[in-house]
C-alpha cells in the first residue's frame, strides 16, 4: 500500500508541478516549510483518495450504498408523486428496461431506481449504484412518450457502462489537488458524483449509440433518437450553453446538430439504407416521399423523423413498397403505420400511391 501511495503522491506533485506557470520571474522559491505543508496535505490527500474511491465503489455496487445514495438523492432533491407522471415514468422504465436487457442482461442484476424530482428545469441523470432521477421539468418540454424514451435510455446507456463511477474516479486527482488548496475533498468529489462531473464526449457518444439501440429493441419509433434533438434545435439552435443543460452541458457534449445527424445516420442504416431525412423532407430510395406540415406542438422537421423511424422500422423488418395501402387517415406498409396525415399536409391518398410507386 505504501509502494502504491508513494506512485499516487508522485502522479499528483507532476500534475502541480505541470500546473506551474512558465514564467518564473515573479514566483518566489518555495520555503522549505512550506514545501513540507503542501507533501503533507497530498499525503492527506492521497489516503483520503484511496478512501474515496472504495466509497464510490461501495454507492455504486453494494445495494446497501445503491439505497443509502438513493434516499439521499431524493431527501436533496424532492420526490414528486403525481400519479399520472409517475404511471408514464413506470411504463417507460418498465420497457426500456426489457430492451436494455435484451442487448445486456447484466441490467437484472442491478436494476434501476428511479423516481422524479421536483426541479423545474429540463433535466435527467443517472448516477452511482443506477440511481436515475427525472425532473418533473423534463415532461413540460418532452410531451411524448418515444422522445422520454430516448432522453432515459441514454441515461441508462451512461449506467451500462459505469459511466458515473469512472467520471467519479476520473475526478479523484482533481479533488486532491482541491483539498491541497483547503476545500474539503468529501464534499468535492461527491458533488462531482452527483452531478456526473468526469463524464467525457466519448462516454456522451457511447450513451448515445446505446440509446439508440436500446430503442429499436423496444416498442419505440427509432426516429425519436433524432427528433428530439431536432426539438432541442428548434427550441434553442445548435449552442450547447444556451439552453437545457442536460441534453446540452456545454463543451464536454457533442453539439445538438451532431447529435441528431449522428441518429440520422444510424437510422439509415437501420433502415438498409433505404430512407433519409433532409431538410425536413423524408427521402425514399433517394426520391422525395413527404415534407410534413408542422403538428401537435412539432415543427415538420421534427415530425419528418418520426416518419423517417417508422419507414425505417418498417424495410429492416422486410417490409416494402409493393405492401403500402390507407386504413383510415394513416399511411401503412404490411403492418407498420407510417404516417398519420393532419392539416397541411398532401392528402393521404396522393402520399400512399407515391410512396407505392418508389422502387
């Protein structure tokens, strides 16, 4: 143990001394005293790390630290109990979790706990021990259900891969360096936890891609992946400080036009490469299908990939042109809807027999 505080104190004093300006003209030698303060709180610093993290480990696996973490999150945090909310939160929890199982059946080991909070801003996150919190804000901004979906599944994408847990660790030299300084590094490195400090764009674009496959294991339309950050876009544009600071925390994000042409592409391929969306327009074997009207509170781009989804859905299940017909108001291929026609858009009938005549 010795030998390996000995590495961690060395790691620290390089980053410190990495840290000091280039200039030495106007920095005074350090005493010896002081010299000797500075080891002695890295010491300090560097068992209290190791402490650290056996904590981090214990909130993250134990179910004794998943719970304790859990009621401190919801006694910081408030726990709303309106019971419409709650219904939708369950069933959308309740499927994501069989389709994350469906791609990684280690989640029935360590299933989620989840409940929403009482924040109004637009927000979710997923913690140590898979404990996920939703701010009642989220569901004023995301009216449907899919578009939830894809905000939670990338938060258990981040869970998955124990994403909160290395962000934690990643943040433990930081916290040293700040209780060296005289902050407390308890309090650091648990609000660092919490609020999933540590967390990089790597990591952000590995729970992307792990939303979106959760969602095609699931129920949900897998265009949602890309219209909800066409609703972010249209809400906010494409700055990533301007606006929700969960889907769109700052530099260590991907921009809100990557992330939705990012999901456009993977619907592509999803969709054998048979179906894109530009510039709001749905494209079928590269010829224009429909451009919809804005609806229901959507803007038309938003609504073109909810389109672009269920075409999608429906040629990677085998499906094609040669079964397109109308049932009611909604465009249908085999047993997929593809589109339910509201004011503005070409009649249903016009929309059907082009869609047929795409080979």
């Amino acid at each position: 143990m010795f030998k390996s505080m000995k590495r961690t104190v060395f790691c620290i004093l390089s980053a410190m001394v990495l840290a000091v300006p280039l200039s030495y003209s106007s920095v005074p030698a350090p005493t010896a005293a002081a010299g000797s303060n500075i080891l002695g709180a890295v010491i300090g610093g560097a068992i209290t790390a190791t402490q650290l993290n056996s904590e981090i480990k214990t909130y993250n696996n134990t179910e004794k630290g998943r719970q304790e973490l859990f009621q401190g999150l919801q006694k910081k945090y408030g726990v709303n109990e309106d019971y419409e909310l709650n219904q939708r939160l369950d069933t959308i929890m309740y499927n994501l979790t069989e389709a994350v199982a469906a791609v990684d059946p280690s989640i029935r080991q360590k299933p989620y706990n989840y409940f929403i909070n009482n924040e109004k801003s637009f927000n979710a996150f997923c913690t140590l021990g898979h404990n996920l919190s939703v701010n009642t804000g989220l569901f004023a901004v995301l009216e449907n259900e899919d578009e939830i979906a894809v905000v939670l599944g990338h938060e258990m994408g981040h869970g998955q891969k124990d994403h909160p847990a290395k962000g934690a660790q990643n943040s433990l030299i930081p916290a040293v360096l700040a209780s060296a300084a005289g902050n407390n590094i308890g309090a650091v490195i648990l609000a660092n936890a919490i609020k999933n400090q540590g967390i990089t764009k790597p990591m952000e674009r590995e729970a992307d891609a792990l939303a979106f496959e959760y969602i095609t294991h699931s129920y949900y339309n897998p265009g949602a992946c890309a219209a909800v950050w066409q609703r972010v876009i249209d809400k906010s544009g494409d700055n990533p400080d301007t606006f929700l600071t969960f889907l769109a925390g700052g530099s260590d994000h991907p921009s809100n036009t990557s992330r939705r042409d990012t999901y456009a592409k993977k619907l592509h391929e999803y969709s054998k490469n048979h179906v894109t969306v530009e510039k709001g327009s749905v494209m079928v074997n590269g010829k224009h299908f429909v451009t919809p009207a804005a609806c229901d509170g959507m803007s038309g781009e938003e609504r073109s990939y909810f389109v672009a989804g269920s075409l999608a859905a429906a040629y990677h299940n085998g499906l094609d042109s040669e079964s397109v017909y109308v049932e009611n108001n909604t465009i249908m291929m085999g047993a997929q809807d593809i589109m339910t026609t509201a004011e503005g858009d070409e009649p249903v009938r016009v929309l059907s027999s082009r869609l047929a005549e795409i080979k």
